[in-house]
C-alpha cells in the first residue's frame, strides 16, 4: 500500500502537486489525467528526481520520502519512462542485467534473473540482440523486464504502451496485469489508453491540474461527471 498525504510540489509560480491525499491499495493502480495534470510530477516525486514542499508518501509502511534516490532502488522502487531508457547499442541482457546490478539483489542470481525477466515479459529474441535492432513492441518489453527485475515492490509506468496497436497494447496489458501477482509489487500505471487502465487496474486516481479530483474503483473512477468532463471530455465520448 501507498499513502499519500497532502503532498505538494511547487516550481517557481506553479504548482503541478497540489496538496493531494491518495491510497494505492496494492495490486495495479492507475493514476490518469490530461496533458499537464501532474502525473509525470507525481513519479519524480516517488522517484526522488524532486522534492516536495510538504506532504508524506508511506510505501509499505516506510517513509519513502527520507530515501535518496538510489536507495529507493535498492529498496525496490523501479520505473519506466515516457521515452525508452534502454541504451541502444547494449544487448537486452546486459541492458536488464544493468538495473540487476544495482537492485541490490545477488550477484549470483543475476543471469537467472535476467533471463527469468525476459521469459515473463514474452520476450522471444536472443539476450545477445542488441536493443537498437529491436521493433517498438520488443523495447517496451525491454524496458518492463528493466522494471521487474530483482525483487521490486513498486513498479512505476508511465506510459508504456505508447504508439504501439491495439493488439500489441493488448498483450502489454496481460503482462502488466500479472506483475503484483507474480512479484507482489504494487503497480502505478499512467497512460492515456482507457481501455489499457480498465483492463489492468482495479482501481484509478485521476489528478487535474494538479489537484485529485476522483479515485476508487476503476469503473466507478471512469463514469465519474468531472472525470468525464476534465480529462475524456464529454460523456457521450466515453
């Protein structure tokens, strides 16, 4: 579970985090909203990439916010990102085996690891291909073995099924889905693709210029008026 409480984040004159309160209950959450909104904030918050002026994130109980960055890692903090993070000119294995070595877990379970990474995600090419050579489907599938690999507790997602097609989304979905399952990580997923958010998380947080304005049940999150009205529009597009 994630608590949130009155957290606010503030850059000169504007205030994308305004003193939001949220629960993450555990499984896979979405965090949704239009262009602006404060996702992205809301990761580097948890990230520590910012600072906030005030307000307390409790991850399983622990003060995330008195963590530095890299131990958020070693913790079990991991992240993806809006623009692929992978190094082109790497193989997959090296690129996934790269978060291993810094996750804190063992040495002598990485090639397990990694592999095991690999296998879970459905990634069907050789560990020695190089990422660079890869089509849009095998990287984002790069970057979420990147995320699940040694023993993480929050895995971040932000955006992951960007340009790809519906059928390829799809198959993203599945893989997303069964990651608290498969490692008991809590799963915050942001992303623009409703029908991606309805299929794989139970329930949705939505933020507003900064300012949450719903959260609950995904369903319920999704038919909510102001919902409708801030960030899908009308109701008739829903």
């Amino acid at each position: 579970m994630i608590e949130v409480g009155g957290l606010t984040v503030r850059f000169a004159g504007v205030t994308p985090i305004d003193d939001v309160s949220v629960v993450f209950p555990g499984g896979t959450c979405g965090l949704i909203g239009p262009n602006g909104a404060g996702k992205t904030t809301f990761f580097n918050v948890l990230s520590g990439f910012v600072k906030p002026a005030a307000g307390s994130i409790s991850a399983f109980g622990e003060n995330i916010l008195r963590m530095a960055d890299y131990r958020r890692a070693r913790w079990g903090l991991r992240r993806t990102f809006q623009t692929e993070m992978a190094i082109e000119k790497l193989s997959v294995y090296d690129n996934v085996a790269m978060i291993h070595e810094h996750s804190g877990a063992k040495r002598a379970t990485r090639r397990d690891d990694v592999l095991s990474a690999m296998e879970f995600v459905g990634l069907e090419v050789s560990p020695k291909a190089k990422v660079g050579e890869l089509g849009a489907r095998e990287r984002r599938l790069v970057e979420i073995a990147r995320a699940v690999v040694g023993s993480p507790r929050v895995v971040l997602l932000d955006e992951p099924a960007a340009g790809l097609p519906d059928e390829e989304t799809r198959t993203l979905g599945e893989v997303i889905h069964r990651i608290p399952e498969q490692f008991g990580a809590l799963v915050i997923l942001v992303d623009h693709d409703m029908s991606l958010v309805s299929s794989c998380c139970e329930t949705t947080a939505v933020l507003d210029f900064g300012k949450l304005i719903a959260s609950g049940p995904t369903a319920d999150v999704l038919r909510n008026e102001h919902v409708m009205r801030a960030y899908l529009g009308t109701e008739d597009e829903l």
